[in-house]
C-alpha cells in the first residue's frame, strides 16, 4: 500500500489512530505560529509510547539549525522536513534526515528541486498560499508534481489531500507517499477517527 504520513500530531490518542490507520510516518509542528504545534517535551512523551517502526517526522520553518539538532536530539526524531526558505547546505548538513518541501505556485516552484538534489532524502509538494506556510487545505495543480518527479528525488504529495481525493491525487501523481494533515481533522490539532478510516479505505481500494 502506498505510504502516508499523518502531519500536525499534539496528542497520543491521534498518534495511535494514525498507526492503527497503517500511516508509515507521524509529524510534529515545532513552529510556534501553528495551530498545531507541539511542545518538544510533549512531542517526546508521544514517541515514547508509541510501537517501533513508525517513522517520526519534526516539521520546521526558518529555524536555527542548533535548536532543529536540539529538538531533533532531544526528541528522536527520524526525519526533518523542512518548509522554510532553508538553503540546500543547511539540509545537507542534516542529511540522511532531510525532507525539503517545496511550496507550489507555478511551475518556477519546482524548478527549485534542481538545488537540493544530494542534498535531502525527499522532496514535499505543499500547495503555495501567501498567508501560510502549510495546513492550507488546499491542493495545486497535480500535473506539476508529476513534472517534478523528472528531478529524481522521491515525491511526497501534500496539500488538500483527504479521504475524498486521494484516490485521483495516487492517480494521477503516483507519488512515493502522501503527506495528509487538515483533512483529516476535526479542528486544527484534532484527527478524526472517521475521516482517517475514510482515507485509509479509499487507499486500500486503490489495491
């Protein structure tokens, strides 16, 4: 089954329904701007009960490269995803954690990839809009993913993805994994049990 990701994680109970889901990974939100973020302490009780083998992912924008190591130390985090303006170097200085997202206006957007090839593991397409750096709930034009797979790096697909358009987004993408936040939640920082099971049915359909 293709691997997902559910993103904005602030409680065990969502992190366990996630898993039971079959989600490959989990992420954090360290930016403190965001309605889901999460404290690294709180963060770190989460994956210390949580079963092994469930890739854990902290999401930082811009921050110092010393307080991501702490963090990232701190917590044991498996994955670093990226969604700032960092430079190839600073995602190189982390690898093999590094996941870089890219914000997708047009097809300039991509042409960014180019930069950090060898730089991180995977490239995350989330959909561009001015106010907001992630979470937006809102998808973008899937053909330039598919143009973005032409840079050879892994595609995680994000952005408005839920239980309702996955399906069409696998299609039509055929990504490496799927990054899936605000659709499935209640509010911010609260999963749904049924929109996840809705997800991963309309995946398992796909099989």
């Amino acid at each position: 089954m293709l691997r997902f990701k559910i993103c904005g994680i602030v409680s065990l109970e969502d992190a366990l329904l996630a898993i039971d889901a079959g989600a490959y990974a989990i992420g954090f939100i360290f930016v403190k701007k965001s309605p889901r973020y999460i404290h690294p302490e709180s963060a770190k009780k989460i994956i210390c009960s949580i079963p092994p083998f469930v890739q854990t992912v902290g999401v930082f924008l811009d921050e110092d490269p010393t307080t991501v190591k702490e963090i990232c130390d701190f917590c044991g985090l498996d994955m670093i995803q990226f969604h700032g303006n960092e430079s190839p170097e600073i995602c190189r200085s982390f690898m093999p954690k590094s996941i870089k997202a890219i914000r997708v206006k047009d097809k300039q957007s991509i042409e960014k990839i180019a930069f950090y090839k060898g730089c991180v593991r995977a490239i995350l397409l989330d959909t561009y809009k001015k106010e907001k750096a992630g979470g937006t709930g809102e998808s973008f034009d899937w053909a330039l993913a598919v143009e973005a797979k032409k840079f050879g790096l892994p595609i995680i697909l994000s952005g408005g993805i839920g239980p309702d358009n996955i399906r069409d987004a696998v299609s039509i993408v055929k990504p490496f994994a799927v990054d899936v936040n605000s659709k499935v939640e209640i509010r911010p920082g609260k999963k749904s049990a049924e929109l996840i099971k809705r997800l991963r049915d309309a995946l398992n359909s796909l099989y």
